[in-house]
C-alpha cells in the first residue's frame, strides 16, 4: 500500500528540510512550500493526505492558510508547527479546524508518531465495493452497468460508477462535495464551482430508478443539508463482495 502524501509548509529552511527528509526516511512522499501562497497553493492540490503547517509564514499567516483550506477541503487533516509561547495561535488554530499541532523545538520521533497518527484516522481501510443491491437490480461497478430485473440494461459512465462507489465504500457518513470533486474526480476544489457533482447526483438518481416500484422506493442517494451527500439505505453491498483495500 503505498504511503500517504505530505505537505510541509514551513519558512525557515533548516527546519523544512529536517521535517520533510524524516518523513521521506519513513516512506512518505512529501512537497514542500517555503511561504503561505505557496502553501495554499498545494496543500490545496488533489491527492494530498495531510499538511504540516507552520503558523507565522511571509506572504501569507498560516491560521490564514488554515482558514482558506478549511473552506475548500473541509476533511484534509493539519497539524500546526507553533512556537512554544504561541499558546493562543495553538487554541485559535484548533478551533478553526486544525487536527493536532506540534510545539517547536520537536523531534523527529514525535512529529512522526503524531503524522501516524491522524493518518491512521484518516486513511482507514474502507470497502472496496464491486456490486451493490438496489431493489430488484443489481449495479455492477466492476462493468459499469445496472441490471434489473425486467431485463433492462443501463451503462454508469466512468464517473458516474466512481462516484457511487466511494458513497457506497463511505456509507456510515456524509461525503462533502468538496471531498468527492478531490478523490472522485481528482482535481483541487480552489475556485471551483460543486455544480458538476450535483449533476451527477441528479443523472445517478435517474438512473437508479427502479422500473417494478418507480419513484415509490427511498431515495437512493440522500442530500445532507449544508453538507453533502450519503449513500441511502436502499443500497445494499452484499457481505461476499467487499474487499478490504485502501
């Protein structure tokens, strides 16, 4: 299973390099970023797992860097690298979002046990699903297609299969627009409009009508007011047909 992504943000070069080489020696692949615009910039890239954040950055404040990133990848984990007297900054950081943070001066053990952490919260095994039950059909991701039991046939689009894939692989919560354009589509959400994910939704809720009950049967992809989206009950993974993958 290949490790996560890591951003490290941090001005002062002595630091950045000892930080980013002790996650590479653990297998991490890591960016770095050397001001605040730059930060945001990839810690805001698609793909990226967790973002180690200095709080006092040229360009832009990391708490701002922070504030920005919370409002375009809501779930992304931060930890905040502070200085031992920035107790306030630390309480403020945390309350705008950030997961943990680490005081300077800090070893290389500690902010790596800390990294494992969160990670092992955030990047936890989820189910790989391969068909789903929905009424009289059957949806088939490996093929694409939705079987019911008229014989009617439906194709998914690629996206379309993805997309109802990691709902389902997700199912015990809501999975905000944001978090579905960055691992279904795979792209940042800076500056981007979420209209193409609620398009989708509306196409795959179509599609999932089940011809024997019509628009009689739940709803199969339910709207999380302010949120996102969660898989409905009526889809159902069969207990033979999960693996366990990343």
């Amino acid at each position: 299973m290949p490790k996560a992504r890591i951003v490290v943000v941090e001005d002062e070069p002595a630091i950045r390099r000892g930080v980013s080489d002790a996650l590479r020696l653990s297998g991490y692949e890591v960016t770095e970023a050397a001001d605040g615009a730059t930060g945001l910039r990839e810690a805001g890239a698609a793909g990226v797992d967790l973002v180690l954040l200095d709080i006092m950055l040229p360009k832009r404040d990391g708490l701002e860097v922070l504030s920005e990133l919370r409002r375009t990848n809501p779930t992304r984990p931060v930890v905040l690298l502070t200085a031992r007297g920035s107790e306030d900054d630390r309480v403020r950081g945390l309350k705008m979002g950030a997961d943990d943070y680490v005081v300077k001066p800090f070893s290389a053990k500690e902010l790596i046990a800390r990294v494992e952490a969160i990670l092992r919260r955030t990047m936890r095994s989820v189910r790989e699903v391969r068909v789903v039950e929905l009424g009289s059909g059957i949806i088939d991701l490996l093929r694409r297609e939705v079987r019911w039991a008229d014989g009617t046939r439906l194709d998914l689009s690629e996206t379309e299969a993805a997309l109802l894939k990691y709902l389902v692989s997700n199912r015990e919560r809501a999975v905000s627009r944001e978090e579905l354009l960055s691992r279904v589509w795979g792209i940042g959400t800076a500056g981007l409009e979420t209209r193409a994910v609620d398009m989708h939704v509306a196409r795959l809720r179509a599609k999932l009508r089940d011809p024997a009950t019509g628009d009689d049967q739940p709803e199969v992809i339910v709207t999380v007011r302010a949120h996102g989206y969660m898989a409905g009950p009526a889809l159902l993974v069969p207990a033979d047909e999960l693996q366990v993958a990343r």
